[in-house]
C-alpha cells in the first residue's frame, strides 16, 4: 500500500465503534473504509444537486460496462446537444452517457488542478488519472493478482519442462 494513499485517507475522519462502553468514535479513516459520503443521506444528495442522486464513485469503475473507459468518456464527453434532444435545467449533454442526458454539471475544466511535474493541465489528462485512481480504488490488489498470475505461468511453464524430461527419462528402456 502506497504510503500517499494512507496519508489521503488520514485526512478523512470516520465513525468506527462501538468501544468497551457502547460509544460510537471517530477516527482517522484508513485506506480500507469506505469512502465517507459527504451527504447524510440521499435525500439531501438530491436536494443539492438538482434533484438527482450523483452515485457512489467507489467501485464504479468495476460496477459499469466499460470500467475507466467509460468514466473517461463521461468525463470528457460534454458537448452541444445534438440538434433533437431538449435539455431541462440542471441537464447536460453528454456523447457517452446512455440516453446522452446527464444531471451532473462537467466536475473536470482546463488548469482546475496544478501539476508540479509540468503534465499538461487539461481536462483529458485529469480525466485519465481520475478514472484510473477510480480503478484502483475499485479493486486495489489487481495488480499484485495480475503479477502473481504472470510468475504461476512461468513456473507451470518450467514445470512442465522438467515434467516431460522426467517422463522421457523414466520411459527411455520401455520398447
Ligand atoms: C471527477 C469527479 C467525478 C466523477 C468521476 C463523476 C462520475 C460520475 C458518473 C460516471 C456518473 C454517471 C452515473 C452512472 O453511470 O450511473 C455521475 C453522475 C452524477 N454525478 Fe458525478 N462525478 C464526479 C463529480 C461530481 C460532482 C463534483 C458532483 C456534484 C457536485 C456530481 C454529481 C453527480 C450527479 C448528481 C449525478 C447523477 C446524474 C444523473 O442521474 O443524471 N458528480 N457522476
């Protein structure tokens, strides 16, 4: 675990609980709870924005067809609506979403974010690394389970290898 992404997450708080005498306490979040909503409810998600739920981005990437290809494309998506779609107020045009009518105002606009490394600040490149960051956060341990796959196939491989010398040598005096 990256020691950025612990440090993130201490910079949330959480309610964890009950202790020895039934209180519930809030603590430093870790990079294994759960992304805390910044809404009480669902109601009062709506009630902030325009009477539509936005939806729990944490395992998104994995909960849509398309994983981060289609976070991207949401997120860079934005456009004039097409000539015979009528948007009401609080909608936008979007090329990727399904049915091309979104009620989430474009998150991502040119230079929103500095990046002291000189990567170009424009909405393609944030959306790059928000979806894959909404990727990892989805299933953080694809990597190493991805790695673990590549280094089982390389010793099945010489297994293998050893296996068939073995059998030749046992079946060399067998006519
Ligand atoms: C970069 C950060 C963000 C990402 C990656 C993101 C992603 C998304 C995606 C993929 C959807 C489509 C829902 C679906 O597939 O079911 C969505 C919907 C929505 N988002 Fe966001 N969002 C972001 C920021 C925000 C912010 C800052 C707000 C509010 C201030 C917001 C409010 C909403 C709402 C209200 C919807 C529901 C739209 C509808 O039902 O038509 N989002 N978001």
């Amino acid at each position: 675990m990256l020691p950025i992404i612990k440090a993130i997450a201490a910079e949330y708080s959480v309610t964890d609980g009950p202790d020895d005498e039934g209180e519930m306490f809030d603590r430093p979040a870790l990079p294994s709870d759960r992304f805390p909503s910044p809404y009480p409810n669902s109601k009062a998600a709506a009630a902030t924005n325009n009477g539509a739920v936005p939806p729990d981005l944490s395992l998104i990437a994995k909960a849509r067809v398309g994983g981060p290809d289609y976070l991207y494309g949401i997120l860079t998506g934005y456009a004039e609506p097409a000539h015979d779609i009528e948007l009401l107020p609080g909608q936008y045009y979007n090329k990727y979403m399904p049915g091309n009518v979104l009620a989430m105002a474009p998150p991502l606009s040119e230079g929103i974010v500095a990046y002291e490394d000189g990567t170009p600040e424009h909405v393609s490149q944030y959306a790059k690394d928000v979806s894959h960051f909404l990727m990892w956060a989805a299933e953080p341990k694809l990597e190493a389970r991805k790695a673990v796959g590549v280094k089982v196939f390389l010793f099945l491989l010489v297994f293998a290898g050893i296996m068939y010398r073995v059998k030749k040598k046992i079946w060399a005096n067998a006519h």
